[in-house]
C-alpha cells in the first residue's frame, strides 16, 4: 500500500469506479491484450482481486466514500489507504491518511482539495433525492443523459468533461476527482454488433471501449503534476452463473472485483 500521508497535499486524487465490471472479465481482457492503457498502468500489469463492501453501486460507494474499499481477498487485516477517525478501527496504519470528517470527500476538502464527481449512473443522476445522496458530498457535481448508462459514448463524453474541469482548475488547486463509469452497466450489448442480451463477451467489449478513451483524462492529470489514482470495480453481475442474473446478491460472480492503486508522474515535456 501506497503511504497516502506523504500524497494527500502534494497530488492529485483520481477515483475512478468500474461500474459493474466483474473481475474475471476484467482479468481477461488485460491477458488478452484488449485494456492496453490499464495494463500498463496497473501494478505488475495485472489486477488485484479484491472483495466489494458492497453488492450493488449505492451500498459499495457508501462504504467507500466512508474509506473502506475492496478488500484484497486473501485472510488478514488488511490496511487502508484512506479512513476515518473512529474509535476501534483495526486497519488503519501508519500510511493510512485517516480524516476527521463523516466521509472522506468531506475531509479531503478540509484538507484544500477541490472535489469533483461526474457521475453515470442512476444513483448519480441528480434527478430525484436519492440521486442526489452522493453527488452532494461533492463541491462539484455533473450528469447529463450522455455521460449515463444509455449512451455508447459515456465515457468519452465523461473523459471530456473530466479533462475540461482539470485544465481549468489552476495547478496549485489540487483536486479530488471521482468518475463513476457508467458503460461497463446494463445495457452494455450495444459494444458487440448483432448483440441481443449483455453478456461477459458484450461485459468485456464495453472494457475495451473504456480502455481506449482514458489516455487522454490520465494525460491531463499528468500535465498537472502527480496523481495517485485509485482504479477498481464497485461489484460485478451475473450472466446467468448457477441461474443467478444481475447484481444486489450474493454471488462470487458479485463479490469478487478488480482493484488497483498506481501513481502518475508530473508529465515533464514541454
């Protein structure tokens, strides 16, 4: 684990949550070659299998946003790298940046960091009062149908925004950005032509389709300095495994997600 106590203040903070992607689906497209970006990113350039605090987005990004986040799934207290301060927390550590604050979006903007969500899906949509739940921890928060679970380009729409708010902000702001990544969600059939049903194969061509628009959201983060990102799933879906279909129970298929942490660098060209 990354010490955050020496990167809280000094970099960027990207969170970027793989909405629904499983990990099974997530490890093979990166040994098959189809996430290059993310491949060469990652740790060792593969994934860690972790465990989600939670079976659907709402649930697992309350657990998050409260500083727990997949669990790496292997025996053993495992240390976090954001948490906070409560009496009894047995995974905290001497690199875990732990805030005084309901959640850690709050404390990071106590700590000077501009926060930011761009949102994708239903539970960001700032349509109705639950929609609104986890967008309002946020000093600035976006969604529009285009950056939603609808839209075969969520996620450029959504990298274009993220990049346009970073180049904006000066570069002695730092900033906490969170990007929910809608594509990865039902429907995702539209990522395989002829497609009728989501599939693990329809699950895997909406990763490929990611893959290839963030270089230029991770360029951005570069251009401002370091950036310590955070990559993971928030729960995955079943396509049918022991006739379970979707998500919100209990499954392996659900539980089980992909997860890595790596730092971005000050980009040094001129």
């Amino acid at each position: 684990m990354h010490d955050l106590n020496a990167i809280v203040g000094t970099h960027d903070l990207l969170f970027l949550t793989l909405d629904t992607l499983r990990y099974d689906v997530a490890r093979e497209a990166l040994e098959g070659g189809r996430t290059p970006t993310l491949g060469g990113l990652l740790p060792g350039g593969r994934w860690e299998e972790r465990h989600s605090p939670g079976s659907f987005t709402y649930a697992a990004h309350q657990a998050f946003f409260a500083g727990f986040f997949p669990t790496p799934a292997t025996p053993g207290r495992h240390p976090r790298p954001f948490a906070l301060r409560f009496e009894g927390s047995e995974t905290t550590a001497p690199g875990t940046c732990v805030l005084d604050a309901p959640d850690i979006v709050t404390g990071l903007a106590g700590r000077g960091y501009h926060t930011v969500c761009i949102g994708g899906v239903g539970f960001f949509n700032l349509k109705n009062p639950l929609g609104r739940v986890l967008p309002s921890l946020f000093a600035e928060s976006h969604w529009a149908p285009e950056l939603g679970v609808t839209d075969p380009q969520s996620t450029e729409n959504q990298a274009s925004l993220a990049v346009n708010i970073l180049d904006a902000r000066p570069r002695e702001q730092r900033v906490f950005l969170f990007i929910n990544i809608s594509a990865l969600h039902q429907p995702n059939r539209h990522y395989v032509p002829g497609a009728t049903e989501d599939s693990r194969e329809t699950q895997a061509a909406a990763l490929a389709y990611v893959d290839g628009q963030l270089p230029r959201l991770f360029q951005a983060l570069r251009r401002r300095g370091p950036a310590f990102c955070i990559v993971c799933s928030d729960h995955g879906t079943a396509y049918g495994e022991d006739g379970y279909s979707g998500h919100r129970l209990g499954h392996p298929v659900v539980w089980t997600v992909p997860y890595g942490e790596f730092v971005l660098p000050l980009d040094s060209a001129p």
